[in-house]
C-alpha cells in the first residue's frame, strides 16, 4: 500500500482543521462545518485520512520517538518495540512496572496515558452517522462506510485485548450524552458487534487494484478479519472461565485466510537473506516488488519522514535499548529442524550435535536461518563501525552491556543484539526525520501461520498439505535446506521432540500443547519475532505464567569476560569492546548466564523471575473513570492487588 495520495491528503486536511472539535463546532467561519462538509466524495476522503495514520502506525513519524500506549508504553516504533512487553526482549534499566508488581490501578484522568481513550472512535461514528449526506451512489458510499467500520473493528480489538468488556458506542458522544454513563458491555455483544464491523468491511471495500492508491481494500479488511478472529477463537478456547464458546470466530478467521491464500506469495527476491530485506527498504515505493505485503506504510522524502533508524541506531539513553533474551533463541531450531537438546531431562539433556553450546556467540551457528537475520553476531549489520559511521573497514565494536538506560551506544542488556528492522544505511541515519523507511503492517507470512494454526484449533490436526503450504513454505524461504536435511521439513506425526520446551508447557499451562501445536506456535514465535505479536499470543492462549520463565541473556564464560576486561579498545587493530564487571555491571546465575532485572524494585520479582497473577490478563479500569461513572466496574483481581501494593 503506497500511503503518498492519503498522506498528502492529510496535510490538506490539517491546514484546514478538518476533524478536530473547532471544526465541528465554528461556523460559517473559514473552517467547514456540517452544513458545508459533507457533500462530496473529497470530504470524505479528508475526515477518513486522520485516521489512517492511528491506526497504521508504522515505525512512527518525525522524530519517531513519541509514546504509543495499549497502555503498554513504548517509545518509539511498536513494531521494532513492543515485544519487551513479553519473553521475546528486555530493555535497560529494571523491568516496566507493568511486567513487574508495581502496576496499580490508575487514578488520573489521562486517557491517553492508561489507554481508557475514545477520542478516535468518537471520530470513526461522526462519520458513520453523516456519511450518507454526500451525494454519491449507493455503492460510493458504502465504500466510504467500510473504511470506517474497518478502523472500529481495529479500534474495538485493542479495546478488548486491553480491557475485556468496554461500553459499545454506536455514535459519537457530547458532553451531556446519556451514553457517557454506560456500564460496560459484555465482551460477547462488543465482539459479534466487532465481526459485524469487519464483514461490513470486506463487503464494502474494494477488490486489491481497484482500490484509489493508498486506500483500503478488501484484501486488508480480510486479514484484519483473520487476526481478530485468530484471537477471539483461542482466547474464548483457552480462557474456560468466560464460558464463551469461540467456534464461529475459528470458522470466520478461516474464511477470511482461505479469502487470500494463493493471492500473495513470500517475498523472496533476495535470496538467503530475503528474510532481513524485507523489513530494511525505503521510499514511497519500498514494496513495490513485494508480493508479501498486504498492508504496508511508507514515506516520502521532504514530505514525510521518520528517525527511527536513527533511534534503532542510538538505542541507547531515553532511547528503546532492548535486547533479546535466551528464552527466544533456544525456540529457534538448528538447521536440522530440531531443537537444540533432542532428548533427556533438565541437568542432563542430550544436545543436537549441530548445537554449540554457549559462549562467544557460538549458539547463533548452525542454527534456523531466521536467528542471524534477527540477531547479529559481533561484526555483522550493526556491530561494525569506524568514527561512528557504517564502515566495515574499521573493525569490530563488540555490543556494551548494561542494564542502565543511560547506556553507551548499542547497549544490548543481555548480549543478544537485534538487527531485524536494522537497515545499515548511513544516509537513512543522516536524514534524521526526513528518513523514509517503510514498515510492514500485514504481511503472507503471518497470514499462513494464522492459517495453520486456526485449521488445527478448529480440526485437532493439519494434513500434511497444509503444513508444506504454511510452515514448510516460511521455512524453505528462511533457508532451511530439505534436501540436506529432510528433518527440517515438519511432518505430521514426526514431529522433533523437545524436552526443554514441553516441559516448560508442561508446568507452565493447564492444558496440553501436542507436539504439532507446539511447532505451529513455535514457527510464529520465530517468524514473528520483534513485529509486536508475541504479548497478544500470550494472552489469548493463557501463557501469561510464561512470563515466569527466567529472563536470561548470554552466558558470560570466561572467554567473554576476558573479552570484555577494558584492553579490547581499538577498532582498527581488531576490535573493541567496553569494560564490564561480574557484580557490577552484570549479575550472573548460577550458570553464569546475564541476569535480566536483576535490581527490580518489586519485591517479587527476584533475579530475573517475573510474577505473574491471571487478573493480569486484562488490564485495570482507571479509578477516576469508575468514579465520573459508577456503572463502570473494575476488572477482577485489580482491586485486591492494589491494596497489597
């Protein structure tokens, strides 16, 4: 999707003051008004185009460095971001108060900052309630329509995914309406309400090539179809306590998928590494040549623009300096296709002769192709520098650790650096907000692993067909090689064993996960890995007792630490690394592995170990809400914890 028209139109609509509350309410000043608006096909577009830009964020714009809440906060892009709010990443300093015991119930007012906002929806139902005074055909202005319901279905998810039950609005509200003291409604009514929104975008929106350069279609309402019924289906299934069945979401996420199976292929353009271009190209045309894209935002040149690169390059100080953990990479298979212990148990497993082991980054070798395309090894995309610009001539600069936010450049926190999203472009770097790297927001590749799994929640299995169409067809564009190695090709029925993993399942969750199950989620953790994906998987499956999985970073062997003594500082002769201390700047278990948080404040958090309490799974109402509107209640579990805080 090119956004140039749209975006261009936004500033149309900017310098006119369409769609803020002036706009409404002065006339017949220069600003137009309801008795001047809505009369053509244009106005329409322009009240529309504010909110493209809400919900399909992308990497951000300008400086790139703005808060977006869930009310998870994340500085700067969600996408390259989000996933320290999950087992995928950590960030410096001691662990977000939501990941820890330190979240209480909010008792301000600012909505924007604990996510309780309706702000955008009062926008998307002015619209749906004065669209129809347009003059246009039937058809006209049911297009128009459907992008409205597209963006209230999006809005209403994140609503759910936050808070559970929320008060449905079929209209935009004013100070003194009645439905501003609604109690909240149940979550069933909110999410057939949420499908209807959705099947009236797929309806209404145009076939992809018909569609005006930079507008919806019916393809994307398609996906986000798939992935709210994804999530709805599973998360019915496996939160039994809601007595809700999720049936007829699977089936209606399985409509949507087969919709677009065989009309978008993986990107594989560039060979080995088609995994890691696809997320580091630039300009109004990134996608071009990109049959994975579904829904992608772009920017311009001297008209729209970004600094994340420069931010994903800094990571460090205010900055998002996160790295990953080794819960993540021991999910990646070796390039066997089985994990990295193949059998045995805890303290004596049998390790895959392909694995390395630990220490000097030798666990990225042999290794799923996809690891070194998320995370790099010193001297490879991000690590190698001269004077503080990309130049490979100058040596290696090993990645600092530490855990303070004030870190010098690079700082990993756990040793694991990721460069997926990283372009190495120095002029993308120079151009501070006038950066155009593109960002994908729906892609094939997680169409498939929506597919595969929604066809197995539904079925209890997949035919063979169906795994070579989606996790065999993610894996041989990842470079996995079948033919040297026939076991890196899933098959029903013999599937790896991996003790590691199923015994973490085993204590973990309250439900069995098949060794099938256990593949497909796994391929969706690797595949999707830092796209922002991870927290809401798991939620929906009940895994939030998997944030109690130790967070660990590399294991710092002596060969590391001798590394790391301060005398490795010169990059033209080899390499340089900055000086850290066992005990002082890293704390280490017993294994000699990176202790994540190990100075958390929250008293049950100990090294490493985040708590976890179900009320978790749903975040709290804010207490001034409940207060301007008694039928509000709060989520279960909030008030109680609170007063142990």
């Amino acid at each position: 999707m090119n956004l140039k028209q749209y975006i261009l139109a936004i500033g149309l609509a900017s310098s006119l003051g369409a769609c803020n509350d002036d706009f409404m309410e002065r006339y017949p000043l220069d600003v137009p008004t309801d008795e001047t608006f809505w009369t053509s096909e244009n106005d329409l577009k322009l009240f529309l185009n504010k909110l493209y830009p809400v919900y399909i964020q992308g990497h951000g714009s300008g400086w790139s460095d703005s808060k977006y809440i869930y009310p998870r906060p994340v500085v700067g892009s969600a996408l390259a971001y989000g996933d320290v709010y999950s087992d995928n990443a950590v960030r410096t300093g001691n662990e977000y108060k939501e990941l820890g015991e330190g979240n209480k119930i909010p008792t301000g007012s600012g909505a924007d900052e604990n996510g309780w906002t309706w702000d955008d929806l009062r926008n998307i139902n002015y619209f749906l309630t004065h669209y129809t005074q347009a003059k246009l055909s039937a058809n006209k202005l049911k297009q128009y329509a459907a992008e409205a319901y597209f963006f209230k279905a999006w809005e209403y998810y994140d609503k759910v995914v936050t808070f559970g039950d929320v008060p449905w609005f079929t209209k935009e509200l004013n100070v003194d309406s009645e439905e501003l003291y609604m109690a909240r409604t149940p979550r069933a009514e909110v999410m057939d309400s949420v499908l209807l929104c959705l099947n009236k975008a797929v309806d209404g929106l145009p076939e992809k090539g018909n569609e005006e350069d930079g507008r919806l279609n019916k393809d994307m309402a398609n996906f986000l179809k798939a992935r709210i019924c994804l999530f709805e289906g599973t998360y019915r299934k496996y939160h039994t306590e809601l007595g809700l069945d999720g049936t007829n979401f699977l089936k209606e996420c399985k409509t949507a998928c087969e919709a677009l199976m065989g009309k978008y292929s993986l990107y594989e353009g560039d060979g080995k590494t088609s995994y890691y271009k696809m997320f580091t190209v630039k300009g109004p045309n990134a996608f071009q040549n990109n049959p994975e894209v579904i829904l992608g935002r772009t920017c311009i040149e001297n008209e729209y623009g970004t600094a994340f690169q420069r931010y994903f390059d800094q990571n460090n100080s205010n900055r998002q300096s996160m790295g990953a953990t080794k819960g993540l990479l021991e999910e990646y298979l070796c390039e066997d296709g089985r994990p990295i212990y193949i059998s045995g148990t805890e303290g004596n497993y049998v390790q895959n002769p392909l694995f390395k082991g630990y220490g000097m980054w030798k666990e990225l070798d042999n290794r799923d192709p996809r690891l070194t395309q998320t995370v790099c090894r010193p001297g490879e995309y991000v690590t190698v520098w001269g004077n503080g610009k990309v130049d490979p001539a100058n040596g290696i600069a090993y990645p600092p650790l530490s855990y303070n936010t004030g870190g010098s450049n690079g700082s990993t926190v756990t040793g694991y650096r990721f460069i997926k999203h990283w372009m190495g472009d120095q002029e993308e770097i120079d151009a501070t907000t006038n950066g155009t790297q593109a960002a994908i927001e729906f892609r094939y590749g997680e169409l498939l692993l929506t597919y595969a799994e929604v066809l197995y929640e539904l079925n209890g299995t997949l035919t063979q067909d169906q795994v070579d169409q989606t996790i065999n067809a993610l894996r041989q564009r990842a470079g996995y090689d079948f033919t040297k190695y026939p076991t890196a090709r899933l098959v029903v029925g013999s599937e790896p064993t991996d003790p590691r993993l199923d015994k973490i399942y085993r204590e973990k969750l309250d439900y069995t996960v098949s060794p099938l199950l256990r593949e497909i989620r796994r391929e969706r953790r690797v595949e999707l890995a830092l796209e922002n994906r991870r927290y809401e998987d798991l939620m929906r499956w009940k895994a939030g007792n998997l944030f109690t999985v130790p967070l660990r970073g590399m294991r710092f062997t002596d060969e590391m630490q001798a590394l790391y003594d301060g005398s490795h500082n010169d990059r033209l002769n080899g390499g340089s690394a900055p000086k850290v201390e066992v005990g002082k700047d890293v704390f280490l278990d017993d294994e000699g592995f990176i202790i994540c948080y190990p100075k958390s404040p929250y008293k049950q958090t100990i090294n490493g170990v985040l708590p976890w309490h179900d009320y978790r799974y749903l975040w709290p109402i804010p207490a001034e809400e409940i207060r301007l509107n008694p039928n509000l209640t709060q989520n279960p579990g909030w008030e109680e914890a609170d007063k142990d805080k």
